[in-house]
C-alpha cells in the first residue's frame, strides 16, 4: 500500500486574526510545498485563526465549526486538486455546547479519511482549553467505520487513520507529553506519527527557563520516535499573539517546528521565529530496518503493565 | 522523609577481566564521589565485570551471585561505612539454572533496601542476554515486603525502591526504551529514574549510525524524565572489551552518563571515552514545582490506555 518513499510537508505559520487572509496563506503554502513533491501535508494546530484559548470567552465558540463545514470543505478540495493528503486542524462544533480540538485528515479524492479529536486536553494560564474542548472519544476511520454512526466499541481516540499514503497516527499537542498515546498509535499499525501544535513561551520568561521548555517539547517528541520506530511530524505555530483581555503578555509561540526519522534523528528543524515550510522525504523502508536491530515492540511486558491504566498506584 | 536537596553521585567506568581490581576500582570511585558530599552513589550495569553477554557461554554462569552475596556484602559494608546509599548492579543466581540482571540497593546502615530484577532483556547480536538472564517477576520493598517470601499480588517488577534518600525508580540499560517502565515507576511514586547501564557500538559501525544511537539513548531516557517530572540518573559503561570467542569486533561501550533534571535539563555529562564519577546536588522540590507547571499526570487518559497491555492491536 504504501510507497517506500514519502515526502512530507509540516508548514509553520503566524495567525492574523482575519481567518480568510491565513487560510488563504495556508492554502499558498500548501501549493507551493505540493509543488515541491510533497505527497502529505501538515498543518499546525488551529491553523485558521489566533489561538483563542488564551482567555475564556463564550463568543469564541462562534469560530467553531461542523464537519464537514467550511475550512474541511476548502481544505478537502485543496487536497483534490493537488492530489495530495492535508492534515487540517479545526474547532470542531458537534453539538450545541459540545466542541473539539480536532485533526481532520483530507484525502487526496477530496474525502475525508478520518478525523482525531485531542485526547489530552490541558488547562494551564494562557492554554485554557479544558473551557472549549471537550476529550476527544473517538477516531473514525473511513474504511472501517461510518461517522458520526460509529460503534461504541470502537471508539477509542488512539486510532491511526487509514489514507493513501500510509496510515496516520494523529495526535494534537498536549497529546506530545503522553508516551501512552504514541505507543497505542504505533501498536494499532501506525506509519508515522503527527502533531500539529500550538505551543509557546510567555514572553517574559527567563532565557534559561525557555530553553528548557522547547528543548523538552522537541526531546519527549523525539523520544516518540524512538520508542515506536517511527517518523515524527511536528508542525507548530510561529509569532506572537496579544491576550485579547489585556490580563496576561501573551504567548510569543515558539515555531521549531521539526521532522525526525524512526532513530530520533532529525530530518528538519524550522526556526523560533518565522513561517517556515519543512520539506522531507522520508524512507518508509527504515521504520521496518531500525526496528530489526531495536526491537523493542518484541520485549514489552505487557504481562506487567497493567496498572498503566491507574491514575495513581497508592 | 526527603531532604530539600539530595547530592547524587554516577560512575562511568571501564572494566578489566579482573573483578576484584574492578571493585577495588569501584570502591576508590565511591569513597571519591563520597567525600565529595554525594548522598547516593549510583553504579553502572554489571560492573564487577567485563560485559560477559557478547557470547553464550556456560562458564559465565560461575560470575554469578546469590543475594546477599559476596558483592552484595562488600558494597552494603562501603555503604554502611560512607553513611550513604549505594545501587549496584550483579548477576544475580536465583536458583541453580535461574538468574537475574539485578540491582541492588544498599542502605547506608549497611542492610540491603531492595532489589530489582530487569523486566525487559534484549537479545541482539553482542548482547545476548536473553541466554543469560530470566525477566524480573518481582521487586521488593524492605519497608513492606520480605525477602525472598514476597507475596505473589506485589510481584510487580515496576516498584520503586523506598531509601533514606527517597524511592528509588531502578530500571535496568534495556528497560530504558521503555516508557511505560518509567511511567509505572512515577506512578508508584518514584523520585528519581535510575538506569545502570551497558550500552556501546559495534567498533565498525558508521560514525553516523553511532551519533544516532547513543543520541537517541540520551534523548529516550531525557524523555523518561519530562513525561514524568522527576530526575533521571544513568551511568554507563565506558571502554572496549574483546568478544572473547573472537567472533566479532567487539564493544566500544559508549559512557556518556549524564544526570538530567524533572525537565530533562542535563546536570552534568560524561565523555564517551573515559571513567568519569558524576556529582550533582539535586533540588528534589523542583519536581512539585514542575509538575505543577506540567501537569501531565493529571491528564492521563486512564480511560483509554487499556489497550497498553497488547502485543499489538489487529
């Protein structure tokens, strides 16, 4: 199914808060990275508009969106056009008072080949998501499950999506932290895994205290990689963004955007500070070769992992 | 129980074919890193000797040792001496035909805190331990088990070990590439990761590979560290040693020990040629004070990590 080839696309952008003059970038940055081979690209998370979750508004629900809706309907016809595969990051509505944090995946028919709504949700000052997104439920997989009729018993988020080009284990930012979600991903058969992101500093952060932050966000990434024997695809976002209440100084996020082979080993890395595409073509043969001589699928003690699913062993 | 500050010694060593230079080597490294205020001294994996699983050999089953044994019983007595506590590493005879890969804690009053047994074991060309070792089934805790009659429930092998200087999380080299070993080590409570280890290069390999390999050693247990806010300490063997059956080239064992902070910030880095002891005064509150600012912990999808316990999902 898959070629042994790849190149793939992670496309590091700045949000204005017109929501049409960064889709219509996104979508020119698209072109350009098809132009340049790419067969799958990646958006970063909530790549249509400034990240909102700085501050708890009610009238910030007004830019979420069904799927399929707007930006999955122009995202789905870019991929067609092009013939490629978008990994688009929306605000989902999916009901009256229920939204998600959710990765749609366009294919390059102009379907959608399956959707991740975010796992993990944080709540930390300036990253109030736990006020909009709801945990995400479910996966669907277009080959094997209708949406939104999926079965119950197969609702389990941690489901890579099944495309043309491999199958994606799709996960959003905080997502990154879990070493729990990459090892299902890749236990369910994924090729790579993905992380559109929104992650930043608080601009008046000590200088050491910054570095450690993004060292720690592309390492435990990186670490994904490792641990499962896959590429890593980190697209995030780039600029800096004002509280709209005034409260706090904002968040200057920190781009570095990066890809990195099933070693770790890094293929390319994008700079804190401007929009940047990230173009690589990856050997889908070497995931199959590293994990020949690190085998660590091989020895899990799955005999003695149960508590895993504790919250706490006390 | 914990002081504010803990200082914490690792040993890098290289190791001849005799074992009593080698512990007399290794006593001198602990008096060093002693006298230099160190309150825990960690030691590398199977330090006594050279690294015997580069060929399957019955012979080398007569390295082996009971617990308490022979090296057990002198570094409890340095322990005891120093007033610190020391975790070392040996093969361990269970019984006849049965043996372990296991670290040892010696509490500074000289009685043994606990051990662990290595849960996973790798089998690769030069490091055929699978020959050599039985997987750990069982931790014990002096506090709350005996030994050796632990009780079949609490034969978990991801138990920290508790000491005057805090719960040890002790893993062992090939268990680093686990992070679910790391998690269930936090997760009972763990104030540090520690992870004696044997780890090098196959002398002809490409330098490229090389740089890969032991990058991706650091950045996976860095990871261990940010996914769970704690401190990891891991020392690694440094040096070549023959294959004694002189079927390969060897192992240019790798050293680069190094002690990293809950944010996987490094604290202090060996060389990769030479023995080396590492010191660092840890600040045990800066785990709260991370995982106050990380929380991950408080957003684990335990309702959805069921799945951890599979070989594979199909």
């Amino acid at each position: 199914m898959m070629n042994q080839t790849l190149k793939v696309a992670a496309i590091q952008q700045s949000c204005s808060t017109d929501k049409n003059a960064n889709l219509d970038a996104t979508e020119a940055h698209i072109k350009s990275c098809a132009q340049q081979g790419a067969q799958l690209v990646v958006l970063q998370e909530l790549h249509a508009t400034q990240y909102f979750c700085q501050s708890e508004e009610t009238r910030f629900f007004d830019l979420a969106e069904p799927i399929p809706g707007p930006t999955t309907q122009r995202m789905c016809k870019i991929a067609q056009s092009l013939g490629i595969v978008i990994v688009t990051s929306i605000f989902e509505k999916r009901a009256p008072g229920l939204y998600h944090n959710t990765a749609v995946v366009c294919e390059k028919d102009g379907t959608i080949a399956g959707i991740y709504r975010k796992m993990h949700i944080p709540d930390d000052p300036g990253f109030y998501e736990k006020f909009y997104f709801t945990p995400g439920d479910a996966a669907f997989n277009a080959e094997t499950q209708p949406y939104p009729g999926v079965a119950e018993a197969t609702r389990n988020g941690f489901r890579p999506i099944k495309t043309s080009v491999g199958k994606l284990g799709i996960l959003v930012c905080w997502d990154q932290w879990y070493p729990e979600g990459a090892r299902l991903m890749a236990l369910a058969g994924a090729d790579l895994l993905i992380y559109p992101t929104a992650i930043g500093w608080e601009p008046n952060e000590d200088v050491a205290e910054k570095q450690r932050q993004q060292e720690a966000w592309v390492t435990i990434q990186r670490a994904h990689a490792i641990a499962n024997g896959i590429p890593v695809i980190a697209p995030n976002r780039v600029g800096f963004e004002a509280d709209p209440t005034g409260h706090s100084d904002g968040i200057d996020f920190w781009g570095h955007s990066f890809i990195c082979g099933p070693q770790g080993e890094f293929l390319a890395k994008a700079s804190s500070n401007q929009p940047e595409n990230l173009i690589v073509e990856l050997d889908m043969a070497r995931s199959e070769s590293v994990r020949r001589i690190w085998p660590y699928l091989r020895d899990r003690r799955v005999d003695a992992y149960g508590e895993l699913t504790k919250r706490y062993i006390d």
